[in-house]
C-alpha cells in the first residue's frame, strides 16, 4: 500500500467561497487535517506559500484527452500532466475516442487507463448515440459524471438527431446530461452554401458564418425544452453566443438549478478578428464569434446565468491544424492554461479572485454534485494549487506540456505562474517538476 506523506502548508492566502483567508494547511492521508491561521505539527514535507495565493483544485468538465485510438493527437497520461501544471486537479473527459465510449465496457477501458496514467482526478462521460439508450440506462450515477449527447456533429461523429431516442434520454435519464448544441441542418446548409460559393479557398473566417449563433440557438433551446418538459438535469456546454444567454436563469442557487451553462476561456477570450492572424488554430465548434458575442459572455458568468469555465480542451497535431480550412479538425488545447486566461480578466479588474474560485472549482463540484472536492475544508480530499498570481511567464515549446506541443498562446506572455499542484494528497507538481509516484483518484458524485 503506498504511504501518503503528510504536508503542510504555510502562510498561503485562501481563496474560497468568497473569502481569501490567510491560513496555514496540513495534509494527511490524501485530505485536508486541519486548516488553521498557524499549525504546529511536524510533517513530511513543508512549503511556504508566503505571498502566493491557494487556490481549490480547478475542476474541468470538458476535454478531450483522446485516448483510445487518437493518441497521435494526445493521451491521458500527457493531457492529465498538462492539467496539473496548470492547476487543474480534476477533469472529466468526453466519449468522442476510437473507438467511442458508448458502451459500459468501452467507458470501463478508460477508467482502467486513467487508473495506471493520469496525474490528475478523473471522470468519464457516457456517450449516446441514435441507438445505445438500453448501454446509456445502465451508467451508474454514483461513479460517472454524466451522459453526453452530441445535438450537432463535431470531431468524432457522434450526432444524436434522433427525436424519439432524445426524448427518451431526457425523460429518463437519473443523472446529468451534458449537451453540445449546434443544428445541424443549418450547419450542412451553410457549409454546402459557402463550399458552392468559394470552393478551395474558404478559410477559417468563414467558419463563425457556417457556425452561426443561429445554429447554436435552435439546438441549445430545443434541448432546454426538452429538458423542462422531463425535469431533466440539463448541463448546456461551452456557449458562444449572446443569444443563448436569455435560455439561463439568474438568481437560483447553482444547487436548485436544473438547467445549467458552461462557458469556456477560449470563447471568453478570442473574437472572429483573431481568426486573421491565428486562423485554424482557433476553428473549434462552436466557433468563436463576434466581439459583441464574446464581449456578453464574462456579465453573463459574473451575473451566473453562466456557472461553469471550462476548456474543451481539445488538441491536435500541428499538421493536421496546417490543413486547409474544410480539412483541418477543429479543437484547441488549452488545459494548462484556463486559469492564466482568467488572471488576465483579473488584472484587467473584470473578475475577482474568488469568483475565479467559485466558477472553477466550486460551481461544477456543485453542478455535478462532486463528493468531497471543490472546496478548501477539513474532511474533503486534499485538492489545491499555490500560484503567484503577479508573475508572468511566456509561453514557449520549453514549457508546454500538451502531446501536440502547441498552444494558441505560443510567444504570448501570461500571469499565473503555478508553484505546486496537489491532488488527492499527493505533491503532483512542484517548482517546475512533476511527480509521479502516484496516480489521481476516480471522483465519485454525491446522487
């Protein structure tokens, strides 16, 4: 049985449910003994975090690691490093591998896989299909993050358009189902309009324009339909578009909300303009949009009717991304870097330390109902990052962990530098290396 060490931590300042506290920690046993303004206990391994804030572990509930079957593009070993260099603790990934997770066999395999490789906490989403509801019935909501179902075709070809069957998901699911939203009617007749019209020379500028908002709204508001028809335990993924943001409710507490919404940093971030200089890098679906569509995403997290930042991490290689436009897939890595995007809003005097917090690490372990994670308290597993949130680093291939060995941000200069990541206990990350003589754990759900 492999021995934990105890740590303890010092002189951090907190970041949690509102507050930044400063607060000594002592970890034992993979959990969180005491938090106390000074502890005197001797421990295996001591950090003083003196001007440097804790952060609760972030909790990504979107990326795509890609293993099985794409592991040219990424694995679960290399992403979950990734993750953990950047802060992220936790992940939970999505079923669109080779071959897909659509059966409980296959999604087993990956649990297998992340039990040997990944340096991070781990979940795994069931993934649906027009014909598999009797596999996605069985899908035990104590020890899985939710049901995924493609409403609009991305990397992978998992597209669920069958009416009867969507019905079926959504009046009988007992758990989490996590939506992408785009029409794909619309999405094959614009395509076929612009492919018609420009033919070889399309060019990622066009790729908003055949991923309109008003694809994206005809989907994630039929699925908020039938999610209120069903009382289903709906969670719409990475919205992009402002007028998605009138389907979500302020005002509710996270824990009372049946419908809920994720935004991811990238959508946050980057607007059509930078399609001219970063081109395929940034074609993802749901594209990035107007300014006024990125500009409407940050009110709409700070006001929650957005209570979820992700990343749909989603890498692939430098040669599949150097593709023509209708031939290069879409998706960008971005894992490592989620909360350096966010200490930019912050710097910027757009968002408070604690709300990066809550929408990081407290809201999707509320939303998911996560047992014993998000949060800084006795008693629940020891998940935490020490970050100097006033440094600045350049991104480089030298610091870049992701398989694919890109980053959209590549040259840029970022805040946040993370000294030490701890997961479940265990010194992951630490001054530039990382360690690992032991694995993350599976996250379980409180349901």
């Amino acid at each position: 049985m492999l021995i934990m060490k105890s740590i303890l931590i010092r002189n951090g300042k907190i970041v949690h449910r509102g507050t930044i506290l400063e607060a000594d920690i002592f970890v034992k046993n993979g959990r969180f003994e005491k938090i106390a303004p000074s502890i005197s206990i001797q421990a295996d391994q001591e950090i003083d975090a003196a001007g440097k804030y804790i952060f609760p572990g972030i909790i990504d509930d979107q990326v795509h690691f890609r293993e099985p079957g794409l592991t040219h593009k990424a694995t679960i070993a290399t992403e979950s490093r990734a993750a953990v260099a950047g802060g992220v603790t936790s992940f939970m990934e999505m079923p669109n591998v080779n071959p897909p997770s659509v059966t409980q066999e296959r999604l087993e395999e990956k649990y297998q896989i992340a039990a040997r490789t990944s340096l991070a906490n781990y979940s795994f989403f069931m993934g649906t299909t027009n014909d598999n509801y009797e596999e996605v019935m069985r899908t035990n909501p104590h020890t899985i993050c939710g049901v995924k179902i493609f409403m609009g075709s991305s990397t992978g070809n998992m597209l669920v358009d069958n009416p009867g069957t969507l019905e079926r998901i959504f009046a009988n699911t007992p758990m989490l189902v996590a939506t992408h939203c785009e029409d794909e009617a619309t999405v094959h007749r614009l395509l076929d309009y612009y492919k018609a019209r420009y033919g070889d020379t399309m060019t990622a500028r066009m790729h908003p324009k055949i991923r309109p908002t008003e694809a994206c709204y005809l989907s994630s508001s039929f699925a908020v339909q039938l999610a209120q028809k069903h009382n289903t335990r709906l969670h719409v993924l990475h919205i992009s578009t402002q007028k998605e943001l009138e389907l979500f409710q302020t005002g509710i507490p996270l824990a009372q909300k049946r419908i809920t919404a994720e935004v991811c940093v990238h959508h946050l971030h980057f607007y059509d303009r930078y399609y001219r200089s970063l081109s395929n890098q940034i074609k993802c679906n749901p594209a990035i949009k107007t300014k006024a569509d990125r500009d409407a995403l940050l009110p709409a997290l700070l006001d929650d009717r957005l209570d979820v930042i992700a990343t749909d991490h989603a890498p692939h290689t430098w040669e599949e991304k150097s593709k023509p436009f209708l031939d290069a897939p879409s998706g960008l890595p971005l894992v490592q870097h989620s909360l350096s995007l966010m200490l930019e809003f912050f710097h910027q005097g757009k968002i408070s330390l604690e709300k990066i917090a809550e929408k990081m690490s407290h809201a999707p372990a509320i939303a998911f109902q996560i047992k014993d994670r998000g949060f800084i308290e006795e008693g629940y597993w020891a998940d935490f990052s020490i970050v100097d949130v006033h440094a600045r680093y350049k991104v480089t291939p030298q610091n870049v962990y992701y398989k694919c060995a890109w980053s959209p941000f590549m040259g840029k200069t970022l805040y946040g530098k993370v000294q030490s990541t701890i997961v479940s206990g265990h010194l992951a990350w630490h001054e530039g290396q990382f360690y690992e003589t032991k694995m993350g754990e599976r996250i379980l759900f409180d349901r």
